[in-house]
C-alpha cells in the first residue's frame, strides 16, 4: 500500500492532486487545514493537507464540509466517525489552546492580571500553528505586552511586525562569506532536494565574480539530475567561470587541483533526503575529501519548524556551519 500526504492551497486542488497521482480510486485517509511555516503566518494564508492511499480496501474519508458541498446528503459510518475524530481532536487542540492563554494571563508572580487583548491572542494562537514552540510564543506574548501602549494593544498587525522584530535580534547572523586575496576559500551548499542549492550557488558566484571581482570556480556533485549540471553549466557559462563535475573523492581531490590558487570555490552538492541513511554518509565522505572551509545548509522557509528542525539534526553529520534559507 502507498500512502502520501499532498499539500494544496484547497481541498479540491489537493484531491486533484491525489487522482493524478494515485488515480481516481485512491482512499483519502486524512486531511486537515495547515499554516506552512513562516511564510504562512506571515501571509495569513492556510493550506489543506490530504493522506490518501491507492488501497482501494480503505474506506475513504473526506472531511465532512466538503462531503457536504459535494452534495452528499447521507452520512455513513466512516464519515460520522471522522466527524466525531475530528470533534475530539478540535477539542483537545481548545483545551491545550486554554490552558496556555491561562498560562499567558498570569503574571510572573503566578497572580491573575487582566484578561489577554483580542489581538494578543491571535498572534498567539498564529505562532502555535506556524510551528513555533509554546516557550518561545510565550516569550514574544510577555515582550510585546511590556512592551505595547493600551491604544496599539488590540492592533494584531502591529503586533506582528514586533515579534518579527524580536525574533531577528535573536537570530545570529554571519555575514557575507570572507574572502581573502590569495586564499582560496572553499563553500560548500547542502540540504533536501528542492530547496533552491544551484540558484543559490549562482547568485553567489555572480555576486562574488560581477560586484565583487573576485576569481571563482564551481564544483558540482550533483550527478544524480542532468538537468542540474546543465544548469550550474548555463550560469557558469554566462558568468565565464571553470566548472568541475566529480562523483567520486578521487575526481573531487582534482577538481580542487584544477580549480587551485582562485579566490573561492562554491560546490553544489545533490538533493538528500534527512531520511537517506546511505546518501548521507556519501556525502559526509565526499565533503571530507572536500575540506571544506565553510558548510552551508540551505532549507526553505515554506517547511515546518518540525521539519526545518529535523532536517538540521541530521545534517549535521556532514559538518554544517551554517544556514542559508529560501
């Protein structure tokens, strides 16, 4: 049985999705309306998750609104059993949801203070579902109330814009990277499939070759996708800078050879997935060979902090210093 989660910005986009990759008898499992990470909340905008399978044994199940609009009059079992799931877990995210309110509502003495502002309690309850952890959306509620005259307490946009203010004198960040004339310094870019690696990679050497003037050289290793190195090729091409595909540690070793004595390398690594055991190690061992000066870890800003936060753990194993996000 193959079961996947499709994301869309409806539940009909998202079940199109499923037909056509599953076909029309896939079973829908699950589904739910999400706020995918930051770039959501940012936005205020939702999308809807669907699990659905291409077990045709497995009762499928919508959710009940769109059983409903589809013209579905009668309810069966799966349905009202889903309904009834649901209801429980709506409660269950309430009840969690009251008691943190109650926990915001205290002041730090423990005694009850005046009850939450309509606008701090949606940018609560906005951080909770883009992912960001009770203790820290706790922490940006108690700044901004210390922080916020009466007359802008119940402005939510407000509101916003200083907790994103808080959150970036809390992010530490490292600056362009240091390049010394008549040291070659080697960058290397890694992370998921999707993330944005090759643009990355050529916006950096543009900058580094155009503005900066810098001698630059590219090294990719993503032999995995054609389309890739073509890519990488086309900008390396237009920018007029040597480029070295390798796929083994010797091949990398010459490469670096090759490329000796410019002033910064960048190395476009494949796609891994956090789950791949095996492609992790390999490119562990290849970034070894590499001796890399800097690691860094591209991720987007569209993933979930569970995922985000995942991701980086297991990358980790290859030596990053840094993230780059997209």
């Amino acid at each position: 049985m193959k079961t996947r989660t499709y994301r869309a910005n409806s539940i009909q986009a998202a079940l199109d999705l499923v037909r056509r990759d599953l076909g029309p008898e896939a079973a829908v499992l699950h589904s739910q309306q999400v706020r995918s990470g930051l770039v959501s909340w940012l936005t205020g905008r939702r999308q809807v998750d669907v699990v659905a399978s291409d077990d045709v044994n497995v009762p499928s199940r919508l959710p009940p609104d769109f059983e409903a609009n589809s013209g579905s009059v009668t309810p069966t079992a799966d349905t009202l059993d889903f309904r009834r799931q649901y209801e429980s877990d709506v409660k269950k995210q309430l009840a969690n949801l009251n008691s943190l309110v109650e926990q915001l509502c205290e002041r730090d003495d423990g005694s009850p203070q005046s009850e939450l502002p309509d606008a701090f309690f949606q940018l609560f309850t906005d951080l909770i579902e883009a992912g960001v952890t009770q203790d820290l959306a706790r922490d940006l509620i108690k700044q901004l109330q210390q922080t916020t005259d009466p007359a802008e307490a119940q402005d939510v946009n407000l509101l916003k814009a200083r907790a994103v203010r808080f959150l970036e004198k809390d992010i530490p960040i490292t600056g362009p990277i240091h390049v010394e004339t008549g040291k070659t310094r080697l960058v290397a870019l890694v992370g998921p499939t999707g993330v944005g690696k090759t643009t990355t990679i050529a916006k950096l050497a543009a900058n580094y070759r155009l503005r900066e003037k810098k001698r630059v050289g590219l090294i990719t290793v993503d032999t995995y996708r054609i389309a890739a190195v073509d890519q990488l090729r086309t900008y390396a091409d237009i920018i007029d800078l040597p480029m070295q595909v390798v796929s083994s540690p010797r091949e990398m070793r010459e490469a670096i050879m090759q490329l000796n004595g410019l002033d910064l390398i960048l190395m476009d690594t494949a796609g891994r997935s956090p789950r791949d055991e095996i492609k992790i190690q390999e490119l562990k061992s290849l970034l070894s060979e590499a001796k890399a000066d800097e690691v860094h870890l591209v991720l987007s800003t569209a993933a979930s902090a569970e995922s985000l936060t995942k991701t980086a753990e297991r990358f980790s194993e290859v030596g990053t210093t840094t993230l780059i996000l997209t």
